[in-house]
C-alpha cells in the first residue's frame, strides 16, 4: 500500500523533462528564425537625421519601381574617405526601394583591392578614385566622389560635407541609362559667347559634362556659316552673346520655334544680343538693366549686383530649389510683353529677386539709388519659362516650343560654377525640361544642418574658471571632508 502511494506522488523522469525543454527550444529557435526571416523580407527604415539625408525624393522612387531591368550600383570607396558612410545609406535605399531590380555592392578599395582593381579595370576607372559605377544593359556611368560629395571649406575647418548630391548624380544617371536615345544639345557661337569646350574660366566645359552626363550630346553651331538648325537639335542654347544676331540668323532661329524647339538663353545688361524680337514674340521683354540689391556686408550697407533669389515659382526647374540660394551676378531682369497674342503660352516665373532689389538703367556706381519712372521696382523676375503648347490653365500639352530666359551668364562658366556648383542644376533642369525628360530634372543637394553656440567673453573666461578651478575644487574639498570623516 505505501509502496503504491509513493510511486503514484514520484514526479515526471529525467527523460520527460529532458524532451521538453529540447522541445521549447526547438520551438523558441524556429520562433525566432520565422521573426528574423519575416523582418528580413519585410521591415521599415526610418530617416531620423535632421535634414532627411536618406530619404529619397518621389521622383526617384518613381523612377525606381518603374524599372523594368535590372541595375547594378557598384561603390568603390575607402571606408576612410569623407561622405563614405552618408554615400553608403543613400545607396542602400535605392537598394531597397528598387524592388529587387537594384543590386547593390560595397567594395572598400583598400580591404577588397583585388576586386577593386578588377572593377577599376573594367570600367577604365583610376585605381585610387572613390567613384559610384551605375550599370544598365550594355552601358555604365561612372560618378566620381567629387560630384557627390562637396566638403564644407568654412570654418572650423576640417573633414566635414559641405553639401551632398548623390541622389541627383545618382538619379540621373539611371534615368538616362534607361531613357533610350541621347538628346542633342547645341551652343552657339559666333557672337561672344563662352565656348563650351573651353576648360578656362570663362568656358563652358564643367557645364558641357554636367549635360552630358545627362544622357545628352553636346555640339556647337554657327548659324551664319551653317545657315540652319539641325533637325536633331533638341535644345539651342545661346549664352551671353555680346554681339546681336543678324536678321537671317533670326530668321532661323525663328522657324526653329515655329517648329516646336526649344531654346535656353543667357543674357547679360549692356551687351546687344538682337533676341528681343524673338522673346517678345513668346511673350518676354528682357529689359536692359543691372539688377542691383542693398547688402550688408560686416555691418555697413553697401548697394551689390550679386542678386539672390528669395523665392521661387511653381515648376519643375525650380520645385528644389526652395531650400537653396542662387546667386545672380551682373544679371538683368524680364517682364511680360504688353502684347496679347501669344497663342495661349504659359509663362511661370522661375526666380525673384528680393523686394528692396531694383533695375538700374544707369549701371551700378557709387552714387546709384532708385529713380522712380526710370528704374523698376523688386522683385525682379531673374529667370523665366515659357511653354507654348499649353493651352490656357489646362494641362494639355501640344508639343509647342519651350524657352527659359536667364538674365545671367557668368554664374554658369567655369569659375562661376567653381564659387556655386548649384549654378549648373538650373541650366541641366531647364534643359531636361524643354527637352521633356523631366526624369532628368536634378535634384536640390542635402546640406547638412549645423549646430554652434557662440560665446562672448566674460561667458569664456567664466567657463574657464568654472573648468579649471571651481569644479577640481570641489572634487578636492569633498574627498577632503570624506578623509576627515573617516579619520575621525
């Protein structure tokens, strides 16, 4: 009898208990694989910095999920170079946003040498550049660091971004890859303008690659000597003429609009250039005057004719342009021509001045001030866009001509790209647009935000003393009182 009551109060065996923590821990393995493997194939990042430097645009998630081949991104970089780990996270969102038709490889250029130099050799790249490779089909576009990543030159000086403009590079590299035929973009010459092979200060050759890049081939055109525009010219471009175009120059110039082309035009005050006809016709005036604007420069106002552009219109060159200053020097302004007939074109004003700038007729001099009835009033209108094929408020487009008038040359030279690269967007957005390869519409840098506090010096000289005397103090004074106390 108390031998079966012992053996019924005798718990589970050793083997029992044994097979079920063996089988808790095969089923918490398994629990937690099917957790790894479900946010492996569906997670959520989040953008936490404060300027959103990876978060991509809607433009290029766009672009992304209507990929219809494959595109391979490959990242040459030293781990050690400045922008690495920022170029590194934009890139693996387009990873993750390409719905698998974007593959992305890191190679560090000093760990992975070999496969960085086998890279390097096929692409015909040096093997000490940081550079982003973009691959689609049969073709590649290689985009240095320099591109991407500007350094902040300010102070205080040292390895810091400037401004960060890989998502553009990178954007427009897979839109052109992916877009089909090239466009052909011609500059004239013959009038004084800047030559766009030109590698001087007053070229154009930083320019003529920028467009280039974008799936573009650049050429020059002497309408008096070839006496017509090609019929592949895409985009006609005529920057800072000094001299005007004659009358069968206009001619052409004139039956090339007719036929739907498209011109960008840069003009400068002071220089005849002959175009007015022709921008009136599409319903602009560029008025012959220096914009000028009262600065403060250390304190002490002083009247400039570097104007920036305080706010921006409603379109497409310009929808990044919010955050960014653009800076017009030696620059005139435009006004709609009084004329009616237009033929239903759309006229958007792509820049304006500050409201305290104003037209000067007479030039910039020391004893320049605004006369009223002579000179206008800010905001000036820096930039324009017409769309002719537009009809009325509705958004049909007939294929018309398109212009963009510029009221500045120099900013888009070499050196004037040098002083603001951000210059080279405006002519690239105006350019894709006229072209309607809005896909190749730049997109405005990330700068990041930076935060400082300065101090006067009664406030330094306080923290001094509170650093280097009032706190070692106190550290002393309290392990002296402990040592007293536990003397005692």
């Amino acid at each position: 009898m108390h031998r079966t009551k012992r053996a019924a109060a005798k718990g589970p065996s050793r083997t029992v208990i044994g097979s079920n923590v063996a089988v808790s821990l095969a089923l918490a393995c398994l629990l937690a694989g099917m957790l790894n493997y479900l946010s492996f194939r569906h997670y959520e990042t989040f953008d936490l910095s404060a300027t959103g430097s990876f978060t991509l645009s809607d433009k290029t998630r766009h672009l992304l999920r209507s990929l219809e081949s494959p595109v391979r991104i490959s990242m040459i970089f030293s781990a050690d170079s400045v922008g690495y780990t920022e170029v590194k996270g934009l890139l693996e969102r387009y990873r993750d946003e390409g719905s698998g038709r974007v593959r992305l490889e890191v190679v560090d250029r000093f760990v992975e040498r070999a496969r960085a130099e086998a890279l390097a050799a096929e692409f015909r790249l040096a093997s000490e550049q940081d550079v982003v490779v973009v691959r689609a089909g049969e073709d590649h576009r290689a985009i240095p660091a320099s591109e991407m990543v500007q350094p902040d030159t300010g102070p205080p000086f040292g390895d810091r971004i400037g401004s960060f403009h890989v998502e553009d590079r990178v954007t427009s590299a897979i839109a052109s890859l992916v877009s089909g035929r090239r466009k052909k973009i011609y500059f004239t010459t013959g009038h004084g303008e800047a030559d766009v092979s030109s590698k001087e200060d007053g070229g154009l050759s930083q320019l003529g690659d920028n467009i280039g890049r974008d799936n573009a081939d650049v050429a020059s055109l002497n309408l008096l000597i070839q006496q017509q525009v090609p019929q592949d010219a895409d985009v006609l471009v005529i920057v800072g003429p000094r001299s005007p175009f004659q009358p069968q120059e206009i001619e052409l110039l004139n039956g090339y609009i007719s036929r739907g082309g498209n011109l960008l035009i840069m003009l400068d005050p002071g220089n005849p250039h002959g175009l007015g006809p022709l921008l009136e016709r599409l319903g602009v005036i560029a008025r012959d005057e220096v914009a000028v604007w009262p600065a403060r420069v250390a304190g002490v106002p002083v009247l400039v004719q570097t104007v920036p552009a305080e706010t921006y219109g409603d379109h497409p060159i310009v929808s990044r342009f919010n955050k960014v200053n653009l800076l017009f020097h030696n620059a005139l302004s435009f006004a709609r021509a009084p004329t009616t007939d237009k033929g239903g074109a759309k006229i958007t004003e792509l820049a304006l001045s500050p409201a305290s700038a104003w037209g000067e007729a007479d030039g910039l001099s020391e004893t320049a001030r605004f006369d009223e009835g002579r000179d206008h009033r800010g905001p000036l209108c820096l930039a324009v866009a017409v769309d002719s094929g537009r009809v009325g408020n509705e958004k049909v487009d007939l294929a018309g001509a398109r212009l963009v008038a510029i009221g500045c040359s120099s900013i888009f030279t070499n050196e004037g790209l040098r002083r603001s690269p951000v210059a080279s967007d405006l002519a690239r957005n105006a350019i894709g647009w006229m072209a309607r390869q809005e896909q190749l519409i730049g997109i405005a840098p990330k700068q990041p935000r930076r935060y400082g506090y300065s101090l006067s010096v009664a406030q330094l000289a306080t923290l001094g003393l509170l650093v280097g005397c009032v706190i070692p103090a106190s550290v002393l004074l309290i392990g002296a009182a402990a040592w007293f106390h536990r003397r005692s």
